[in-house]
C-alpha cells in the first residue's frame, strides 16, 4: 500500500444547457465561467497525468 493520499483524478464541470443562460448577456456568462472552469481542469487534469507518469516509472 502507497503511502500517498489518495489523489483522485479531476473531474470535468457539468456544461451548463444552453437554456441555462438567461440571454441578458450578462457578465460574466455562465458559459463564461464554464469555459474558466474548463481551462482549471485541463491544468489539474495535465498535472494530475504528470504525477502518475512519475509514479509509474
């Protein structure tokens, strides 16, 4: 058994449905804010791959 914690693999946020956006176009956009959480889950996800690479060699 590893000595770690556990160390999840990221989950990507929920899209929101394009009728979730009340059109007013407000700002930020919840698709604006999608998009921002989807950039921070590229990042978790890339150093997240980077830690387990390391971890099997």
């Amino acid at each position: 058994m590893s000595s770690q914690p556990d160390d999840p693999r990221p989950v990507p946020p929920v899209e929101p449905a394009l009728e979730d956006c009340c059109g007013n176009g407000c700002d930020p956009c919840i698709f604006d804010l999608h998009y921002a959480a989807m950039d921070r889950y590229r990042s978790e996800l890339a150093a997240w791959e980077a830690r387990h690479a390391q971890k099997a060699d």
